[in-house]
C-alpha cells in the first residue's frame, strides 16, 4: 500500500471514529438528563396522583422552575414525545391528551414570551394593536414544537439545546420511557414533564400554569 493512501485511510478512520465518539457521547448525556439525582424536591398531590416536583439546584424546585420559565430567552423548543409515541398516534389516533399537553405547554410559553415582547414595544412606545403584532411574530419565530429526533438527541445530550439562551421542554409519557411522575429540571434551560400516564401527562402540563401563575383557560 502506497504510504499517501495509508495516511489517507488512516485520516479518514480517525475522522469516523471521532464522530461516532461525539454522536455516542450526545446520546449518553442525552440519557443521563432523565437519571439526574434532584437536590431539591417536593411532592404535589394532583387528586389521587402525587407528582414529584424537583431540581438540579438547592432550594425550592417550585420557585426553580418557575424562574426557569420566566427566564428571557432568544428559543424555545418543545418536544412532544419520541417516534414510539408518534407511531402510536399516528397508528390510533388516541393522542387526545397528549395534544392537550402540549398545547397547554405551548400557550403557555407563548403567554410568558409574549408577555416580555408585548411589554417591550410598549415601553418603545408603539400602540397596543402594534405591540400584539409584534410580540405575534417573536413567539412564532422563536417557539418551535416537534417530535424527538436522532439529531435533537445530540444537540440536547451536548448543551446546544436547553440552556441559558435556548429553553427546552420535553414532553415524556408512558411509551417515551417515563419512570415516573415527576416535573423537574434536571439542568439550567430544561425542564421534563414526565408522566406514566397520559392523562397525567396533561395534568402536569396544567400544573405548570399554577406553578408560573398564568392561566390559558381563558
């Protein structure tokens, strides 16, 4: 073998075995994020359902999220389940409450964000009919929901997803790999609503209005 191919393969190689040890090192922080020990924690009784509330940081997890959500950021990504779950909907149609999570979730980021644009073109002077539009085309550029993908696992897993700048929330019921009923966020920009059931998925989703203080009832 000519010594300019050996270099050539042996280059080529390492190049693969370099992505394939950052495409596993995504995917295994990725997973870490649901087995990360809570410092803080408390439990909400919803009904008959009692639903661990924590945080990666001392203090009250309560107040942790609800910073967390008011926090400004320039994006926001919702994702809504794994392709088992999207399988599972496309396949029976049975996704009611996971449609309403989500879209609790959603009006919710939307009422916070809008907030903060709607606020922010007042105070630089525009009308109320001006401001609307505006915080209008923020959320809807800056707001995303979809489904989990293989790249989202890696952005996620290394940090480009769910951090200071870039909020992330994840939707994980029952066939998303759910251990329990838990709201938490396991690091700054993340925040999991994790439930093993639908239903509750949604009540948790509701829960999240109460912790903030903003309704979309109305």
């Amino acid at each position: 073998m000519r010594r300019s191919t050996f270099i050539f393969l042996s280059v080529v190689l390492l190049l693969i075995f370099g992505a394939s040890l950052w495409v596993f090192s995504g995917y295994s922080l990725y997973n870490s994020l649901f087995d990360e020990k809570m410092k803080s924690v408390v439990n909400v009784q919803m009904g008959n359902t009692t639903v661990e509330v924590g945080s990666s940081s001392v203090g009250d997890p309560l107040a942790f999220i609800n910073s967390t959500l008011y926090h400004k950021y320039s994006r926001v990504t919702i994702i809504l389940g794994t392709g088992d779950t999207k399988d599972y909907c496309d396949r029976t149609g049975k996704c009611q409450f996971r449609t309403l999570a989500a879209s609790s979730v959603s009006c919710l980021i939307g009422k916070l964000l809008g907030a903060y644009y709607y606020e922010t073109a007042r105070e630089m002077g525009y009308n109320d009919s001006f401001a609307r539009r505006f915080a209008l085309e923020h959320v809807s550029r800056e707001v995303s929901s979809r489904w989990l993908s293989t790249w989202d696992k890696i952005e996620i897993g290394r940090g480009k997803i769910g951090n200071d700048k870039h909020l992330l929330i994840i939707l994980r019921g029952p066939l998303d790999g759910a251990e329990g009923n838990r709201v938490y966020s396991p690091r700054k920009g993340v925040v999991v609503i994790e439930a093993l059931d639908e239903r509750i998925l949604y009540e948790e989703a509701i829960l999240l209005q109460g912790i903030t203080g903003v309704s979309c009832s109305t």
